[in-house]
C-alpha cells in the first residue's frame, strides 16, 4: 500500500463522529481505486494502441485520441494503472471542511471552504450544479502544488504536415497560490491587502526577438472578479495592461490562449458547467523516469532529460498512457463572441487535475485537441518526490483544422524559496 494512502486511513480513524459519516466520501474521492484498478477488454500493460486496432479500444479512449489514432498521427503505450500519491496535508484540510463547504447562490460561488478538495462526494449526473462542483475542485488543485517552477520550459510551434519546428522559445514559469494554502504559510500568504488567490509570472530567455516578454496574471479570491493581466514588452519597455479579450487570442503565436493554461485558466463564472459523467479511459500519466526521453533536447546540468515528441510533425508527447477514473466536464463560455463554443475536459477523478481537453470552434467543430502529461512525482526530480502531487511533464496542444501544434516540454518542480511574493508584483517586470 503506497504510503500516502496508509496517512489516509490513519487521518480517517481520528475522526470525529461527524467526520466518519463522509469518510467512505472521503476515501473514494482520494483513493478511488481502493476496491482494484480499472479494466478493459484486452488492454493491458505493454500494449500499443494503433490505427489497425484502435477500433477494439475505442470505448477506453477519448473522441479526440480516437481520431489522432485512427489518422495514424500517433500511437499509444500502456501502462499499468498506478494511485498517484496524496498530499497528507491537503488530505487534512479535506476532512477539516467537510459537511461545512457549500456552493453560493452564484455560480463560482463558494462558502465556508478552507483548503482541501471542497467537494469529495461523487458527482450525481442528476444535479444541475455538479459541474460546477468538480470546475471548483478543479480550480483548488491545479498546477504542480502550492509554489511551482517550470525553468527551463521549452514551447515548440510545430508544423504538422512538414514537421518543421518553426520556432523554440524557452521561458520560466511561476505559480503562487496565496490563499486556501495547507503548506507553510499556511492558511494564506500575508500581506495580501488584494485578496488575491493565484498569481502567474511568465518571462521569455529566448529566443532574442522576444526575450525578456513578460506575463503576469493576478486572479482574485472572489471568483467575480476579473483577473489583472499584464504584458511586458522588452523591445518596448514598457507594461501594458490585457483586456478581457486577450486572454483568448494565440499567445506568441503558438496553439495556445493564456486561457488554456493548465487545462482551463479563468474564473469559474465565466462557463456554464455541466457535468457529463463518469468514465474508465486511458490519460497521459506516467514514471518520468522510465520514459525513452528526449535525444533531441540538451541535458541540464543535473542529467535531467526532457520528455520525448513523435508521431505526425512530432506533436505528440512519447508517454504511456493508463486506465484511470475520469470525470467529463462540459465548459460553454458566457460572453458573446467568445472563439469557443465549448470545451470537454477530461478530469482524473483522483487528482481532480485535466489531462485532456477537446475545444471546439463557433460553429461546433472540433478545433483543438490539448494533452497535459504528468508524472508520478517519486519518478521526476529529488526534490519533488514526496510532495504527493502529479508534476506536469509535457503539453501538446493539436489545432486539427490548421494542421499546427505547439509542443512543450516541462523541468517542473516544487519549490517555495524560489517563488517569492515580490515576483509576482507589476514593479518587478519594470525592474524597479
């Protein structure tokens, strides 16, 4: 028994009676594999999903990886299905909240929430708010933990018919939550005069033409409120302030809007939810460390490698794939002119983390096809094993309609010393 699981049992026996009437909710939403892992017909460890079988695996996969497949674009390996480890803190502040979180009148509304997961009963297809309540455990636990670096990150934009890398550009990412925090400090960062949540600094190294780009976003613990975005332009020095609409045109160029980062990046309240139900089908979730990696890609200094690409124009993360619980989560923006019509996202119901989405255009096309790949955290860096969180490890984000990708490959890890408050301050892109 993973030793993450065995804290779980020991947190559940030292609650209150109250607490033991939810801990069987408790249990599956953290462990949902307690009673054995998820099974299909002839799937199992070793084998490789091509175009000449993939009709026989077509119920254990998404819409989405069924056409990559079948177009021959990629292929994909199995492996066994595996607990991913649970964070004994953020467990902790999962049973202090429970039966006391509720959803607000509103939607992305919350009360009475903590930290933790705030919503661990299984979604029921029959109430009308349940997306909304995975949206919500969704927002409370993306991202690699509570202080998370990407450096280097390396984005790819890819064409997919030639496979020609058009352009590399490497950037460090940042990500701070401020509030509903179960690691020191904890509950909540202070000063936070701004009452802000999460905070995104972005900076470009290279290449010379963009280097020194910065992004830096402020979302606000009120759900209603709209997040501050910035962009600092070296060519120009100067900052500059996004509007609303920006946050969905192609950032740099690439395949990807700032609001597909992490799967989905916006307020809650700008989607109607909607919950889908419940399915077995295979994610991009794996042991970094027993990958073929990147020959391609330098080795940093301390013999990390990058995950490796392949498939049609090398858009596709060279990963194995499991069998995991997931929840389908319908989003469909609110604003008028918004260029998508909806996404289908593909939450792993244990880490209640997207692996996969699929975003369709205005006229209810499928247009995008976007793969978050992460790793077991025991099977990455040192300094991330143990911290019972999935460390993100490669992105590809698919446009189908333009034959175009941009691929990203990730040194994810977390660390709170690097990630000061001060570096997610608009004086900081200035250099004041």
């Amino acid at each position: 028994m993973n030793r993450y699981i065995g804290v779980f049992w020991l947190l559940v026996a030292l609650g209150s009676g109250a607490v033991a009437a939810s801990s069987d909710d408790l249990e599956q939403s953290f462990n949902p594999y307690r009673s054995g892992y998820p099974k299909f017909p002839g799937l199992v460890a070793g084998t490789v999903i091509r175009k000449n079988n993939v009709e026989q695996f077509k119920e254990a996969i998404d819409p989405g990886l069924y056409l990559t497949i079948k177009n021959g674009w990629q292929e994909v390996k199995v492996m066994p299905t595996t607990a991913l480890p649970v964070d004994p803190a953020k467990l902790e502040a999962t049973r202090k909240s429970m039966g006391k979180t509720s959803l607000g009148p509103r939607s992305g509304d919350i009360e009475a929430y903590g930290a933790g997961r705030p919503f661990i009963e299984e979604p029921d297809i029959k109430d009308p708010r349940a997306g909304e309540k995975l949206a919500l455990n969704f927002k409370y636990s993306a991202g690699v933990g509570e202080n998370a670096t990407i450096f280097p990150f390396y984005w790819r934009y890819r064409d997919m018919r030639t496979g020609n890398v058009e352009r590399t550009v490497n950037f460090s990412f940042h990500f701070l939550k401020y509030k509903h925090r179960t690691r020191d400090p904890a509950p909540e960062i202070t000063p936070n005069p701004a009452n802000l949540f999460l905070g995104i600094y972005a900076r470009v190294l290279a290449p010379l033409d963009l280097k020194d780009t910065q992004l830096l976003i402020h979302r606000y613990d009120d759900d209603h409120r709209i997040d501050d975005a910035y962009m600092y332009f070296g060519f120009q020095r100067r900052v500059r302030r996004l509007a609303t609409g920006q946050t969905t045109d192609a950032f740099l160029g690439s395949d990807v809007m700032i609001e597909d980062f992490e799967g989905y990046n916006a307020q809650i309240s700008d989607m109607k939810w909607a919950y889908r139900g419940s399915q077995i089908l295979l994610l991009p979730i794996f042991n970094h460390n027993e990958l073929s990696l990147a020959s391609d890609m330098p080795t940093e200094a301390d013999g990390y490698r990058f995950v490796n690409f392949s498939g049609y124009g090398g858009c596709f993360p060279d990963v194995t794939w499991q069998l995991r619980k997931v929840f389908v989560l319908e989003a469909v923006p609110l604003a008028a002119g918004h260029p998508v019509s909806k996404r289908i996202f593909y939450l792993d119901a244990q880490s209640m983390q997207i692996s996969r989405a699929l975003i369709y255009d205005r006229r209810g096309e499928l247009w995008k096809i976007g793969t978050l790949g992460k790793t077991h955290p025991d099977f990455h860096l040192p300094e991330n094993k143990g911290t019972g969180t999935p460390i993100d490890d490669a992105f590809s984000a698919v446009d189908v309609q333009a034959m175009h990708c941009t691929t990203g490959q990730f040194k994810s890890r977390v660390d709170a010393t690097v990630n000061r408050p001060s570096l997610f301050q608009v004086q900081n892109m200035r250099g004041d």
